[in-house]
C-alpha cells in the first residue's frame, strides 16, 4: 500500500500504525491492550483508527507518564540512599584497612 493511500483510510493496522509512530509492533499492541491506543477489532484483526493515533501522538509528545515521573523519582531516591550507603562502606573499609596495615 503506498503512502497516499494510506493517508486516505480511517483506520491503520498494527503494523501500519507502528510504523507511523515510530515504534515496535509490541508497542502499539501493548498500548491498545493498557487502553492507552483506542483500537477495533474486526474479526481476529485489530484496526486502530487514524483519529485515535494522532491523538496518542499529540498527547505522548506534551505530557510525560505520571507513572514515569514516579518511578523516576524513586530511582532518584533509591540512588541517593545508594550513594550514602557506598559513602559508609568506603569508610568503614578504610578504617579496616588502616587496622590491618602492618606498623612500620
């Protein structure tokens, strides 16, 4: 199918869609199955109509996940706990260190 074509029809198939998004078929598939793509199934096909497309592009290129500013923000937590964790580490080994240094 040529992409004028494509341009004309109201819905895309999977692939189609994908492509258009610029992600993997898994992607799409996983978005219509979290209800964040609108989809219609036609027998065993799924057909994601162009309106619903430009509407998930629209809105994944304003606004990040809020699940992802959360998870970002325990991983900033997580690494900051991290980082006071090594600091501790590396203190006691130091002192150990010195304890088993050999007195000259």
């Amino acid at each position: 199918m040529t992409t004028a074509q494509q341009t004309e029809r109201l819905t895309l198939s999977v692939p189609e869609a994908a492509d258009l998004l610029g992600l993997g078929r898994n992607s799409v598939y996983e978005a219509i199955h979290q209800g964040k793509i609108p989809s219609i199934r036609v027998g065993t096909r799924i057909l994601v109509p162009r309106a619903a497309l430009l509407k998930f592009a629209g809105e994944s290129r304003e606004l990040p996940s809020p699940q992802l500013s959360i998870d970002l923000r325990t991983i900033a937590e997580e690494l900051g706990a991290l980082a006071t964790d090594f600091r501790a580490l590396s203190e006691r080994l130091a002192l150990a260190a010195k304890r088993i240094q050999p007195s000259r």
